[in-house]
C-alpha cells in the first residue's frame, strides 16, 4: 500500500515522449544529425522506418534511398544502420528492401 517512486514510469521509456525526443533531431523536417549513442540512434530508426517505409510492401535500393534523402543526405549510412538494426531486410542480391515483420 506504500508509494514507492520506482513504480513509476521514466519518461525515456514512455511511448509518448520517444517522438518528442527524435523530433530533436530534425530541423525544418531535415535531420540534424545522426546520433552516436546506440540506444538514441534505435529511437531514430524505428521514427524512421515508421514514418518513411510502409509494411508489406518491397523497395528497391533507389527507393530506400529516395525515402531516405528526404530526411538526410547520408542515405547510405542510414541505409546501413537500418539493415544492421534488423529493422529493414535485404534480399540476398541486394535487389530488394522491406521493413522488418518484427518492426512495430
């Protein structure tokens, strides 16, 4: 029946308050910067690939990296980040891009 403070819920792990952190990131609908920091840079891809690829639907690399370079230049290194996150799949040709069945 006692209040204790670590029942409470962080702000950093709220769902509410992950889209006020990425959009930090973005300036005039660009992104700024890609973050460093690992658990920063997941927020990042899971805004990103929520936002710019739709499920069940195949990309070519051109595709992935149009999508991409409307947020950032560096569509590669973004490119990259997403297939080692596991949140975008790549054929084994490399033809073909889609978002992860996992991703939420």
């Amino acid at each position: 029946m006692s209040h204790s403070p670590e029942h409470h819920p962080s702000p950093s792990t709220a769902p509410g308050p992950l889209r006020r952190d990425v959009c930090d990131l973005f300036s005039g609908g660009r992104l700024t910067v890609i973050p460093r920091k690992a658990a920063r840079r997941e927020q990042l891809l899971a805004h990103l690939t929520e936002t710019l690829f739709t499920a069940d639907r195949e990309y070519t690399e051109p595709e992935v990296n149009d999508a991409l370079r409307t947020v950032h230049e560096d569509c590669a290194a973004l490119r990259r980040y997403l297939i080692t996150s596991g949140r975008l799949v790549r054929t084994r040709d490399g033809r073909a891009y889609r978002r992860a069945a996992t991703t939420l």
